[in-house]
C-alpha cells in the first residue's frame, strides 16, 4: 500500500482535499493529469462567491458560506507554510443590474432564500448614486446592484501554486503527467495509468473535473457532469479603478481587470471566438464606460464542471465502497471547505458536515 | 533627455522629430518605436500602476506589456509601433490612482 489515499486529479479540487488529508496526518498521493488535459484550475475567474449560489438548494448557499468563512483562515494558514500570498480579499461582491426588473427579481429570491437561511444572507440593495459612491467608474447603463457581504476574490493560479507546494512540503507524493486509465479493488485500491505506473491506496478520490465523467461510470458512480465553456478576457495593469468583484469584471491584485465570463454549450472546446470575446468587453464597458481605452492583453477559454443542477457532487461508491467523488463547479469557493471539512466526510468521523444533498441520489430520475 | 545609452543606434533612415513626456526627440522615421526610444537613452517608459515601480521594454515581440507608452491618449505597446512624425509619446496612467484609463 502506497498510500492511504490516492486522490485522481491534481487540481485546485483534488489539491485541496489532498491538503486537507496529509493535515490530518494521512499519506497521500496526488494523480496529476497532463499539458492536453483540461484545466479549469488554471483558467477560472478567481471569485470566492457566495451569492446566487444555492437558490434551489439553500444547503448549497450554506455550504460556500462555510467555505468562504473559513478561506481566511485556509489562505493565511497556506502563506505562513509556503511564503505565498493567494491575494484573499473579501470585502464584498457585486451582481450587477442593466434593469430594475430583473435587480427586483433578483431581490425577491434572495429574500426568500435569507429566509430559509434564518437570516444569514447579509447583503444590501444599492441604488445608482450610492453604487457610484463605492464604485466612482460605474456607468450610468448601471442601474443599481446587490452588495453582498459575503463575498470575495482571490488570485487562483497562485492558490493553485501554494497548494501544489504546500501538498509537498507536507510529504504528498504528486504525480504529474498521469492519465488514470482504471482502478480496480482486488483487496485495497489499485489506480492504473496508461504510463504504466500502479499506485496502491486504501482509499480513493477522483477529483478529475471532466475526466471523472469517463472514470467515474468505472468506479460506479454516475459522474453526470458536462464542460461548459467560460471565455475570459484581462487587461492590461491599470490603477485601482474597480474596488469590489461582481461576475462583469473584477480587478486582480497584480492591477489587470478580468472580464468574464461566457457560459458556452459547446462540448470540450475550449478556444476563444470572436464574437465570445466581443459580447464580454461589451458588457464590461457597459458596467465600467473607462475600459474602452484599455488594453486586452489575453484572451482564454477555459471548461466549467458542471452537475446537472449545478451543485457539487459527493458521492461514495457503492461498487466501491472507499472511492469517493468530489466533484464541483466552484472550486476556488469551495477550496477552503474542502480542505477543512471534506477529510472528516472521507474519514467518516463523528464531524463529518451533512452532505446527503450533494449525493448523486438526486440524479435518480431521469 | 539624451543620456548615455548602451543601445546602438543602426538606421540610417532620416530622422523626425516626436515628443517624449514633452521633451523633442529626434527618431529615425519608421524605425520600431521601443528601440528607437531606448537608443535615444530612455531609460524608464512610465511606472507601472500597482507598485509605482519603473518599467521598460523587457521582450520586444508584442507579449510583455512592459513597454507601454501613451499615444493620441491611447495606451500601446511601443514595441509594435514605428517611428512617424510629429508623435506625441506620453508616459501612460501617470496620474498615479487617478482616472486614467478615461
């Protein structure tokens, strides 16, 4: 036995998990895909976001709240052991609204949801002027927006930099450039990969993003995950002109403005079109009118993970009792419940956080 | 302006006059704008908005951003420019924290 775990997948999901193991003391090993697997950890808009999250499913709202209440703690606790600064902020988030009937609409699900959550959905309603009052670039196409306090953004290819070292340090064994082609249950687990290598584990997690679709039927679980692709688009380094993140745009700590981001029906295509790329920078001049002098610097596409209904999926096997599925499209949210709460689901202990809704039971009927 | 430069000067093309942050220049015409400005000893293109750190050309071929010059109140990079007439070169987002992207 190589390991007491073996987690398939190398990215933010499966690092977080695999950090949150080794933490606990547990010998880990991480499976890493290759340069032609898709990687949405190194594509992602970097929010650490909370509102609009679980609008049928107030379980999933309560489940990023957590996440995004123990981020801080996750993010300080990794740039102590690893000297590197994820650029955690979460002073709040905007949802941006071209019309007051859909920032309405909008005000009236979320007041049912704070309902259901007790109470716990701290947000305020802001009109134009008091918007432009936080927000001077705002433009008037802007007719007001939901400031919500939970919210926030951190920079996540450093996120993915600091746990890939910090797995490491505390004595993970990462294997890059590994396709998992099978896992098979003789007595403990066996991963194979098409390199040949065979690593031994007591236990298993995929956390492959798309690839769990292909792996996950093997291993018994229903993986009904799809990408969906997200264009993106940065700017070059400008001064501070963008003080909170909403899905439009958000300015990264390094000074570029992100833009995003498309939601695209388009299969395991992640290049960039023209027309994606023209729609963001529309909608971000739209909501900030000084970005039209600003300079693109890139443009990427990247691949969303995503359940039929949107929420994570956790799943223990039932073919396999001892593999798991962690599967999400909020990774970077999530990253921080993952890597505190998610080892005591794996391990079964007596903290381990109610998942049942988040089985793939819901997935039955279809 | 003119100081001393380890960049050698090789066009031979005949020289125009531009304007650096105010201060005349003579450039060779149609020379690429980024080697043409260092030649002719500038040293630091503008500060970069985040730390207030100096900047210059670092790659020359269109990827860095670090060579970013303002023209006609539009940023650009001046490594994929050339050399005209009567250009006036500014150091971009120089009112440091202001508005100047509008």
């Amino acid at each position: 036995m190589d390991a007491d775990y073996a987690i398939i997948g190398g990215g933010v999901v499966g690092l977080s998990v695999a950090w949150g193991l080794l933490k606990r003391g547990k010998r880990v090993v991480v499976l890493d895909g290759d340069d032609g697997a898709f990687r949405a950890s190194r594509g992602n808009f970097g929010l650490v976001w909370v509102q609009s999250k679980g609008m049928k499913q107030p379980r999933y709202a309560q489940w990023s709240q957590q996440s995004a209440a123990a981020w801080a703690g996750f993010a300080s606790e990794l740039g102590e052991s690893t000297g590197c600064d994820v650029a955690l902020e979460q002073k709040g988030g905007y949802d941006l609204h071209f019309s007051e009937e859909t920032l309405q609409a909008t005000v009236a699900q979320y007041e049912m949801l704070k309902a259901k959550l007790g109470g716990n959905y701290p947000y305020d309603v802001l009109g134009q002027n008091s918007l432009r009052k936080e927000e001077p670039h705002i433009g008037s196409k802007v007719v007001g927006a939901i400031l919500h306090h939970q919210d926030g953004h951190a920079n996540p290819l450093r996120l993915l930099k600091a746990l890939a070292d910090d797995v490491r340090r505390l004595g993970g064994r990462v294997l890059n450039g590994r396709i998992v082609t099978a896992v098979s249950k003789p007595d403990g687990f066996r991963v194979h990969c098409d390199d040949g290598t065979v690593v031994g584990a007591a236990k298993v997690v995929l956390s492959a993003g798309l690839g769990a679709a292909k792996l996950g039927p093997k291993m018994g679980f229903k993986a009904p995950i799809r990408p969906q692709r997200g264009q993106v688009l940065i700017t070059e380094k400008l001064p501070k002109m963008i003080y909170r993140p909403s899905l439009i745009a958000r300015q990264v700590d390094e000074g570029g403005i992100q833009i995003g981001a498309t939601n695209e029906e388009v299969g395991l295509d992640d290049r960039v079109t023209q027309p994606g790329i023209s729609g963001l920078a529309a909608e971000a001049i739209a909501a900030y009118p000084a970005l039209a002098r600003a300079q693109l610097v890139r443009s990427w596409g990247a691949l969303r993970i995503l359940s039929p209904d949107g929420l994570p999926i956790y799943q223990q096997s039932r073919d396999m009792p001892g593999a798991y599925l962690v599967t999400c499209h909020s990774g970077i949210t999530l990253a921080a419940a993952h890597a505190r709460f998610l080892p005591d689901w794996l391990e079964g202990t007596g903290a381990a956080p109610d998942l049942e809704v988040f089985s793939e039971d819901r997935f039955a009927v279809s | 302006m003119k100081t001393a430069s380890p960049f050698l000067e090789l066009e031979s093309s005949p020289r125009v006059r531009v304007w650096f942050d105010g201060a005349p220049l003579d450039l060779p015409e149609g020379a690429n704008l980024a080697a043409a400005l260092l030649a002719a000893g500038v040293g630091v293109f503008r500060h970069t908005p985040v730390s207030g750190a100096p900047r210059a050309p670092f790659c020359m071929m269109g990827a860095c951003f670090e060579c970013l010059v303002e023209i006609d109140g539009i940023v650009r990079q001046a490594c994929m420019l050339e050399v005209s007439e009567g250009m006036r070169i500014a150091r971009p987002h120089q009112a440091e924290g202001s508005d100047a992207a509008q």
